[in-house]
C-alpha cells in the first residue's frame, strides 16, 4: 500500500512539473538559490522602507526639518538599560552641546545620564505633513505642468519628547541622516524604476520592430542602436547639465534625469530582443498566425514577446541596479540630482571630504545602503537568469 502511495506521489510531482506554467518552473528553480531569495528578502525591505519613509522617518528630510541644535551630531541610539536600572520603554539621553577652544572650536557633547535626564521613545506620534501620490511637476511651458494633490498625513512611527532623535546621527546642517537615507532609497529607485520603464518600451519597440521585419528596417534600426550606444555618458550629461536652466524645480530636473538615463539604456535589451526574434520569426506558430490574417503589430505582441518574457523580466532586474549606480554617479559628480532632492547620489557628495573622514564617521551610513542596494539587485538579477535557464540544471 506504501509502495502505491509513493508512486503515486512521484507521478503527481511528474504531472504537476509537466503540466507547470513558465512562471512556476522559475519560482521553483528561485527558490533553490539562498543567496537569491535572500537578496530578494533584502530588496523587499529597502523598497518598502524607500516606499514609507515618511512614516518611518520622524522628520522633514529637508532642511525645514533640520535641528539647529544639533548639527554634525552623532548618532543617538535607544537604551532599555543604564547605571540608573533598565526600562521596558527604549529612551536616550538629555544632551547639552557646546564649543570648546581645545578642539578648535568643534562641538562638544556632554550626555547627562540621571533618571531624570531620560528622553523615552514615543510609537506613532504627530510631527510634520507629508503627502503620498503628490506630483507638482513645472516643466517649461504652462501645457506640460500638472499637479496632483495626493494625501496628507502627519502621524510617524517614532519620536521623542521633548527635543529630537537622530538614530543615524545629522549632517552639517542638522538634517536628520535616518530621514534622508530612506527618502533617498525612494529617490535612486524611483529615478532607476522611471529609467528602466523608458528603455524597456524603446527596447521592445525598435527591437521587435528590427527583428520581425529584418532586411533594409532592421539595418537602419541597427545603425540607430549602434549610434546611441557608442554615445559616452560623461559627455552628455555634462553637456545637459550646462542645457538644465537653473530655475527648474527639483521635480522637473527628476524627471529629466530619469528620461535621459532611459533614452540612453535602451540598446542592450534591444539587441536581445532582435536576437530572439530573428530566430522565432519562421516557426509554424508565426507563419500561422500570419496566414489567419493577423497584424505584424499582433504577432510581436502576442506570440513573439511572450515566448521570451522570462528573459525580459530577467533583464528588467538586472538593469536596475545600473540605472541607480548611473544616477548616483551623476549626483555624486554634480551632473545629476541635486539639493534639495535627496538621493543616494546627492548624500554621497558630503563623504568626499577628510574632515567627514576623520571626524564624521556616521555620514557614511547611506554608503552602506546603497551596497546592500545594488547587491540585492545583484543576487536576485543571477538568481533569476539562472532559473529562466532551462538549462541551469544542466551545467552544475
């Protein structure tokens, strides 16, 4: 009886894999890659903290949040235990800060550690307004303006009563660092997410278009591929950064930003699907769709493609993480995003110099975001191109 349950349990599993949807072979095939299911784990958590920052961070990042009693200040991490007994309540200490002559005028903290002197940490408090779906875009020319009023909230995960917490410690501004990070990880994705879109409608567009009908189309198609590729980045961004006038809003210089890295990234996954369908184009499933009347436009779009989706979402992935390192380059060379914007890039610029070196250790908290960021993308972008590989199991 054991024996027929067994094989009828192995001819379930047969059946289930034989009968399985692409999509499923390569959840299954995920799934067996830790490195990649963590790194996908990883970038969950970045997207939705990126995603609710406001809620998460208690302040404004920008400078109408600022803290103007405590700048370049060092992180303030939550006690439960001190000299004075422990706290079911996390809290931290009452800080006084001054100059001193015998550091050249820099700031000195005294950190009083009476029971009196505890700040504790207060859940879901009211601070400052922040908006979600709120888009006020000022483009030139009053046709390309738009607004969207999106939803006001105030409440936040965390404060502190009274005076202010900086987990992550403030810059010299006194921008609250905890704040920024997060906003900035919403930022670099949105710019990366905006860029991969673009490229993606161009690379399907142009290389279908080249790989289906072939001959004179797919040569003058080429040359353009070929032409925007060889274009060096460096060059033209520092050529557009000298076009961007300076009275354009922060949003407007986003969506720029973003458009460009898109029109620029599309040849890559443009060629791949060229390269695709120049090989589907003469199987019986095409020549019969075209014999029933069926538009070039249709079979691209409902034979062709699908045959090959595994392999586009795969590149989707993969390409992120070159689209926020392009950006973040950009911001960090002057070239791209800038105050009062905050992007990894734009945070990076304020760890370039040897006094935040040697003194201001904490300004490098993003820098350790924006590794996990891009690894993440990394491991799940060669974990999914292993598992769309009908063939991985092949060569281990």
């Amino acid at each position: 009886m054991s024996n027929m349950t067994e094989i009828s349990a192995e001819q379930k599993l047969k059946e289930a894999y034989f009968t399985a949807s692409q999509g499923q072979l390569i959840w299954q095939r995920f799934k067996k890659n830790k490195s990649a299911l963590f790194g996908a784990w990883v970038l969950i958590f970045l997207i939705l903290s990126g995603i609710f920052a406001p809620f998460l961070t208690p302040y404004d990042p920008t400078i109408a949040g600022r803290d103007a009693n405590y700048l370049n200040g060092a992180p303030q991490l939550p006690h439960f235990c001190d000299d004075n007994g422990c706290s079911l309540r996390p809290f931290v200490y009452t800080q006084e800060r001054t100059r001193s002559m015998a550091t050249n005028f820099r700031w000195v903290t005294e950190v009083k550690t009476e029971l009196e002197d505890r700040r504790y940490l207060q859940f879901f408090v009211e601070g400052a307004e922040y908006k979600y779906f709120h888009y006020k875009v000022n483009l030139p020319g009053k046709a390309l303006d738009f607004t969207i009023p999106g939803f006001t909230f105030n409440t936040h995960l965390f404060g502190v009563e009274p005076g202010m917490i900086h987990i992550f410690g403030t810059d010299d501004t006194g921008k609250d660092i905890y704040s920024r990070t997060l906003t900035a990880v919403n930022t670099s994705l949105a710019v990366g997410t905006i860029g991969v879109m673009i490229s993606f409608v161009l690379a399907l567009a142009i290389g279908g278009v080249a790989g289906y009908f072939g001959g004179m189309i797919d040569s003058v198609l080429q040359m353009v591929t070929d032409t925007v590729k060889t274009i060096p980045s460096i060059p033209l961004f520092m050529a557009l950064a000298a076009f961007i006038p300076d009275t354009w809003s922060a949003e407007a210089r986003f969506f720029f930003i973003s458009m460009v890295l898109g029109f620029i990234g599309w040849p890559t996954l443009a060629r791949r699907v060229r390269t695709h369908l120049l090989s589907e184009r003469n199987q019986e499933y095409v020549l019969a769709a075209q014999l029933c009347g069926a538009s070039a436009f249709h079979v691209i779009r409902r034979h062709l493609l699908p045959s090959f989706t595994s392999y586009i979402i795969v590149d989707l992935v993969i390409s992120f993480p070159y689209m926020v390192l392009s950006e973040t380059a950009l911001s960090f060379i002057g070239l791209g995003l800038k105050d009062p914007v905050n992007s990894l890039g734009v945070m990076l610029q304020n760890v370039t110099s040897a006094d935040v070196l040697l003194n201001y250790q904490w300004y490098f908290i993003p820098v350790i975001f924006f590794i996990v960021l891009v690894l993440a993308f990394v491991f799940v972008g060669d974990g999914l191109r292993d598992a769309a590989d009908p063939y991985s199991d092949t060569k281990k």
